[in-house]
C-alpha cells in the first residue's frame, strides 16, 4: 500500500512539473521574424501567381498560413518603406520618405542615407524593451555606422549585412558590416556600375564581376547562428533580403540557374542600362528569387529542428514593387512581375507599393487563409504589440493585423491607405475601400488633378472616372491634404502649406 501511494505521489510530482513546464511554454510570447525580399513584385511569387519563377518553399508558408491580397508597402521605394515598416508611421508622417544620399558606394568612413534620429521609436526598440533579444540582418539603408541611425542605436542587439542601400547593388562586395565594426570578404573590388569589357558572348568576360563569398551566403550564415544563439530566449529577427534587387549575380553552382538557362529565352546584358553585366540576365534573376526562396526554407526547417516551430510567427513580403524594367538587365515584362497591376518601382500606382504579404504561426493561422483585407506596412507595429499582448508604445498609423490572421471578427479596418512619395516628380495616392486616388507631377503641377480609380472593376487602374464621381474625389482631396505634415528633408510643395501638425 505503501509502494503504490509513493508511485502515485511520484506520478502525481511529475504530472505537476509537466503542467508547470507546458504552463510556462504556453505563456511565453512568440519568437517573431520578419523575412522581407527587396524589390520583389507582388506576381513574382507562386502562390500569388508567378508562372517561372519557382518558389516552393514561399508558396508552403502560404499553404500553411495566412496570404494578403490588398497589402501596401510603406512607399515605392526602399529606404521610406523601411521607415513606414520599423516605425508605424505612414510616409505622409515618416521621417524618411524617400531615397536620401549621404555618401558614395565606398562607405568606409562616411555614406549611407538619411539616418533615423537619436530617440526615434522603431519595432526593434519596442520589443527589446518587452523582453526580446533583437536582430537585423540584411540591408538597413536607415543610417550609417557613425551615426544615430545606425541598427544598434535603434533597438537592434544584433546587426550584419550592408548599411549603405548603394553598397548594397553588388553581392560580391569588399566587405558586409557586423554591428559597427567592418567585416572583410574574400572578393577583389570593382565598380558596381560598369559596362562589359570583352566579348559578351565569351563566359570568361564575366569572370571580374564573380567573387568568393556571396553576401546572401554570409549572411544566411548569421542568421541560422543568431536563431541557434538564442533558441532559449525570446528573439525578434529581422531579415530584410537583398534579393532580387539588382545587380544580377548569383554563383555558378547554383542548381537553378541550370534549370531556367534551358528554359528561359534570353541574350547577354552589357551594362548598359547600370547595374552590372550579365550573360544570362533573365535566368540569374530567377535563379536568385529561387536561391532566396531555399534559404527561407532553411530558416523554416531551423525552427522545427529547435523545436521552435510551435511558438514562432514568421511573416514574409516584399519592401515595393518589382523594378522598372529592362534596368540593370532585369525585366519585369517577361516575368509579368507585376501581375495584373499598372506602374512599377517607383510609382503609387498599385504595381509599384502592392506586395506579398503572409503571415505564418503554426497552431494559431488556420492554414490556406486568404485574406483581402486592406494593410500596408504601418500596421506591423500595432501587430507585433497585439501578439505580445500589450499596447504600442506611441502612437502609430496603423491597426493590429492579428484578427485576421486568427480569423476573428472584432477586425479594425483602415479608413483609408495613404501614400506620398515626392521623388520621381511628386506623387501621392490614397486607397479607400475599392477607390483608388493618384496625383502625380506634383513638382511641376501642384494643381496636379486627382485620377480615380474604382479596383473592384478597374484593377489595372485603367479607367479614370473622376468626372463621375466628384464627391468621391472632394474625400479623396481632404484625406490628401490632412494626412501630410512638412519635412524638413522631402518637401512637397502641393502640400506643404497647409502647416498642419501631427
């Protein structure tokens, strides 16, 4: 009697432990990484759509979770969609609202873009004051390794990869920078814009623009180490890919290339609309979508050798659209990188700021979700605070996309999507609900008329129908000029006179 009360006091211990062990596993908040491509077009992926370029591994994370319609990146650009993306804030509020040089491509001692302010609020500075251990590993394009901008000065434990976005247009670079300090490549160094020098129909006339390590390479490496180091803490990666921006490179022996060599049409690029020169233009390009798309699958199998799948939420998508095509040997017509949509890189136009987006969190998304919600790249603050369970800590722009991702329906929606860009001749656009406003040439025209367009019937925003509806129109102009505040940086004259504050 004696002997079976103990074993029932021993099972009954370790029961106990076991609860308290699943208890403590359940109450932990989620790892989080954030997998953004860089020029990505929202028709270059399978699942959305893309009928070459394979993407197996992006197309699962869509099977087995949750995939965006109607999601806008922070701007047509890279560094003020990157800043709508860390800080919440939309580009009519951001710091950043487009691409602001400082320096050249050498950026030892100086270069980079317009950096984040000392103080700034940002994702990363959010959640390591919420217990994460923070990382960045990819392009910053926010700030420079002297500056306030710099990845550590804004909430990031943990950086690698290119600071200067410039640098950042050649993968066999001199050296990637891991935190501030300079980490030396094995690769000899040579303009990342230059016309072809030889025969372009001799293999060996490329050889110069080859090296020994491939950034993307190096940097998957940091990434599956940083994953590794911290498996038993809470952590926030954020892996803002490098690819498919040009220039067009992508090792020899990737299997890929092989594969979309047979398949592809296509005639050597000599650098003659930037960028560097390629033998094989269209078929690299697809071999670096398909090399991106591996590596995400190795951070996926990463998670489940760690045991960390059941309590990690990945998201992916793209930071604007696919690039003007035909620059730097690309060609964003044949891939149809844009799907149905008008307007590439650059414009407001919806193939320039509509991007993937998908959202994966095993046990939580109910698989195969699709989802046409309207969301931009504002909304990932407010979401990254809902899945921790506690509040933003300032005011954002943006509305938690967590209920729908777990399909409820206490789902908050956007008013409207705004967006500003005042380079490429001024541009601005708003979505509200199906209408869809633009004005453009705002430089020039600061009475630059607004089109309208309605995407439920007109997705290509073919048809401009703001003749028929003026009162459509008259909300869209009131949504445009009290969404805008001046900055000192990117003025927008169109604009910039109301003075309003925010």
């Amino acid at each position: 009697m004696k002997k079976y009360l103990f074993v029932l006091l021993v099972y009954a211990l370790v029961l106990n432990i076991s609860c308290i062990r699943q208890s403590k596993k359940a109450a932990k908040k989620p790892n989080i990484i954030f997998i953004m491509a860089d020029d990505l077009g929202y028709n270059e992926v399978g699942i959305y759509g893309q009928k070459i370029i394979k993407t197996p591994n992006i197309d699962k994370l869509a099977n087995e979770g949750i995939r965006f319609t109607d999601h806008y990146a922070g701007s047509p650009v890279c560094a003020p969609s990157r800043c709508v993306l860390l800080t919440g804030l939309h580009p009519g509020h951001a710091y950043v609202r487009g691409n602001y040089e400082l320096g050249g491509y050498r950026d030892d001692n100086e270069g980079g873009q317009l950096p984040l302010p000392n103080n700034t609020k940002t994702i990363g500075t959010f959640l390591k004051a919420n217990g994460y251990v923070t990382g960045v590993i990819g392009k910053w394009g926010l700030g420079f390794a002297n500056n306030s901008g710099r990845p550590n000065n804004q909430g990031f434990d943990y950086f690698y990869g290119y600071l200067c976005q410039k640098q950042a247009h050649d993968y066999y670079p001199t050296h990637l920078w891991e935190n501030n300090h300079w980490d030396t490549l094995r690769n000899a160094a040579y303009i990342p814009h230059e016309s072809l020098k030889g025969d372009p129909l001799d293999p060996k006339s490329y050889e110069r623009y080859k090296g020994q390590d491939y950034s993307m390479d190096k940097m998957m490496a940091k990434a599956v180490k940083f994953i590794k180091e911290n498996k038993d803490t809470t952590f926030f990666l954020y892996v803002p890919f490098t690819v498919p921006h040009l220039a067009l490179q992508v090792p020899d022996d990737e299997p890929s290339l092989e594969y979309y060599k047979k398949i592809i049409p296509d005639t050597p690029y000599v650098g003659n609309k930037g960028y560097l020169p390629n033998m094989f233009p269209r078929a690299t390009y697809a071999a670096m979508v398909t090399r991106m798309d591996r590596e995400i699958g190795k951070i996926m199998n990463l998670l489940k050798e760690l045991g960390l799948d059941d309590n990690t939420v990945v998201f992916f998508t793209s930071d604007n659209g696919p690039t003007f095509s035909r620059l730097g040997g690309s060609d964003s017509y044949y891939f149809e990188s844009a799907g149905p949509f008008k307007g590439l890189k650059g414009s407001v136009y919806e193939g320039g700021t509509r991007v993937p987006m998908i959202v994966w969190w095993k046990g939580k998304v109910k698989p195969g979700t699709v989802s046409n919600h309207i969301s931009g790249f504002e909304d990932i603050y407010s979401t990254f605070a809902d899945i921790i369970g506690t509040e933003p800590d300032k005011k954002t722009d943006g509305v938690s996309l967590l209920p729908v991702m777990l399909g409820q329906n206490n789902i908050k929606k956007h008013p409207f999507i705004y967006r500003e860009f005042p380079s490429y001749g001024g541009q601005v656009s708003v979505r509200m609900g199906d209408w869809k406003a633009v004005r453009q040439h705002l430089v020039k025209n600061p009475d630059a008329p607004i089109e309208l367009y309605n995407l439920k019937d007109d997705i290509g925003e073919t048809n401009d129908v703001a003749s028929q509806y003026p009162e459509i129109v008259k909300k869209m102009k009131v949504i445009m000029d009290t969404s805008h505040v001046n900055s000192e940086y990117f003025p927008l004259p169109a604009l910039d006179y109301h003075k309003l504050s925010h």
